[in-house]
C-alpha cells in the first residue's frame, strides 16, 4: 500500500511525550489495517467475539487510543472516502493477494506451518463496511473525532496539517508527503516490540517524524519531482518502471528534471531496456497521476471537537456485544482519568470533560 520511498527519505525519531498537547490526523484505513494484520494469534488466528466476529481492530483502537490520550494527544481519524477511479487495479490486485493469502493461511494451519500461517494470516486482513461503522462508533463513544474524507483519507489528513486545523498526520504510507503534507508520523499506531520474522528476535518500532520541506532540501528535488520519482518507483495508481528502484528514480529525476524529459531521453536511447522503460512510460497516465496528488478533493472541515468519553457506550459496544473483559475496560477507563487528571496537575477528583 502506498509509495515505497523510505530508501530515501530522512525519518527522525519521535516519542509520545513529544507530541503531549498536539492535534494529530491518523489515516483511519491504514491504522485498522495494522490492527487486523498485527493483533492475532499465533496461528495467525484474529481476535474474536463467541459469535465469531473479528474484534481485532476494535482491541488496537481502544486500547491504543487510550495510550495516546494518556500522553496528551488529540487524535482526529480521517476515513477514507470514494477512491479515484486510477485506483481500481491497485484495488483489484489488493483483493487477489488477500485471497491467495487466506489459502495460504489454511493450509499452513492445517499442515502445521505456524510461522507460515502467520505471515500469511496478516496477509489476508479484510476491512469490511461492518468494521468500519463499528470503528467508528468506537472512536465517538471514546470521545475522538471522526470525519469522512470525500475520497482519499490521506489527502484530507495532508490538508487539516496544512490549514494548521492538526499538527501532522499519522500513517504508514508516504503517499502522504505527494499530498503535500508538511509533518507525517510513522509508526504512530504501531510502535512497540515486535517479533522480526523468522529471526524470533524482537525489534522495537517507535514513532518518527517525517518534515517533508526538510526531506525535500536534502533531496534536492520539488514536491513535484518527488512526485515524479514515486511514479517511477510504483504508486497505488501505477506499476513501477522495471529496473527503477527508489534511488535510480531520484538520480535521474534530479538530473533530467521531470518525467518528460527522462520519456524523451528513454525515446533516443539505442539501449533495448532504455526502450522497454519507454514503453512502460508510455502506458503511465502521470500527468493524470499527478493531479490526482497535487489537486486532491478540497473538503472544508469544521471546527474539531474532542469530548468526555462515553463510558456507558464503551462498555455497551467492547462488553456487552463483544464480550470483551469489564474488568479490563473499565480499568483503561480508570487509568486515563488518573492521566488526565495528573496531567492537569489537579488534586481535586476531575472528570474526562474537565480535561477536554
């Protein structure tokens, strides 16, 4: 999912404690997907009510949720809308490999594969309508705002950090840099110890901060030609150009200056892989591709609220229709109101609404 660009751009560590007090839009799709892929047995077997219904993605939101409150930040999650109609491949082969995923996810459970079933598991995570309302709902009884983007999520969450409504946005995509989002937060939802694949050893995932005028400076390339070069290397809306990796892209980018000039010079090249990688420019709509990064759905957003957290609907839809543990919910609840009211340096008994 999204624009492989890490090779190249700086991240640089960031704690919780270092956002306390900042308004943060998280890319709600990518964030549930995180949830459904990592929080699973090891089997690769999802969490689920006694009716067999996946909770896996409310356990992450609630609970990580609930650590980022304690820490001062104000969440905001942007849900994604309609995507654009250049998407509808990327959709297509996203579903196939799901499906080819959970076949392989059966037989390594059946033939005892473990780690197999695993990775294959975490492969085969499905986000359905019904997931998403539930999420919602969730994020609304935990007091968090919750707003639908008219098409790509990330391109909303770029604008809110650009219109200063948040102070970044949270994902694991870099397609939110090409929508020209000043400070993105990697790893925001997902940090913490890890298993590393067939290592068996674990590694820790901790938040980074990404400045893209920064990133930009040190590449020596415009917003533009970022775009470009992830084009080159493969976004959700084109297959990568063969033989192109991420710093060939921004070599050549840098030294031929846009997408333009590299077709031409591919064009008169004599190099038979020169005129494969024309042929392949050829079949790219960039121009269509790049408008879709520089001139995404301008949505205006209202005012963002963040209220108490509703403990009564928190109980109803983790315990009472989930069968999640009361003893464990109700004593998360507990412990954001000591944060809370510990963060507002308080001796008095204070509530949730007395904080926000």
């Amino acid at each position: 999912m999204g624009t492989k660009l890490g090779d190249i751009v700086d991240a640089t560590p960031i704690s919780l404690t270092d956002m306390s007090g900042k308004k943060i839009a998280i890319d709600a799709f990518n964030t549930i997907y995180a949830f459904l892929s990592s929080i699973r047995q090891p089997d690769g077997t999802p969490l689920t009510d006694r009716q067999g219904r996946v909770t896996s993605h409310l356990s992450g939101l609630f609970y990580r949720n609930i650590n980022l409150l304690e820490n001062g930040i104000y969440p905001v999650y942007v849900f994604d809308g309609e995507p654009p109609s250049l998407k509808a491949k990327e959709v297509q082969k996203r579903r196939e490999i799901r499906e080819a995923a959970y076949v392989e996810w059966q037989s390594a459970k059946e033939e005892g594969r473990i780690e197999d079933a695993l990775k294959a598991a975490k492969g085969s995570s499905r986000l359905t309508t019904p997931m998403i309302e539930e999420s919602k709902t969730l994020l609304t009884a935990l007091g968090i705002p919750v707003i639908q983007a008219p098409s790509e999520g990330e391109a909303l969450a770029a604008q809110m950090a650009r219109e200063d409504m948040v102070w970044a946005s949270a994902s694991q995509d870099n397609d939110s840099l090409l929508y020209n989002c000043p400070l993105m937060i990697r790893n925001l939802s997902i940090s913490g110890r890890r298993r590393g694949g067939r290592s068996r050893t674990d590694i820790m995932i901790s938040p980074e901060l990404i400045d893209l005028d920064k990133n930009l400076r040190l590449l020596g390339v415009s917003r533009e030609q970022l775009i470009d070069i992830a084009i080159l290397v493969g976004t959700d809306y084109n297959d990568s150009v063969t033989g192109i990796g991420q710093k060939t892209a921004l070599k050549l980018i840098k030294k031929h200056g846009s997408l333009e000039e590299l077709e031409a010079l591919f064009r008169s090249s004599k190099n038979v892989k020169d005129r494969g990688k024309y042929d392949e420019l050829q079949q790219i709509p960039y121009q269509e591709i790049r408008n879709l990064f520089l001139h995404p759905p301008h949505m205006k957003v209202k005012g963002l609220e963040w209220a108490s957290p509703n403990s009564d609907d928190l109980h109803r839809i983790l315990c009472t229709e989930h069968d999640f543990s009361e003893a464990r919910v109700e004593k998360s609840l507990e412990r954001l109101t000591t944060a809370l009211k510990e963060m507002r340096g308080s001796t008095h008994q204070s509530s949730l609404s007395d904080f926000f």
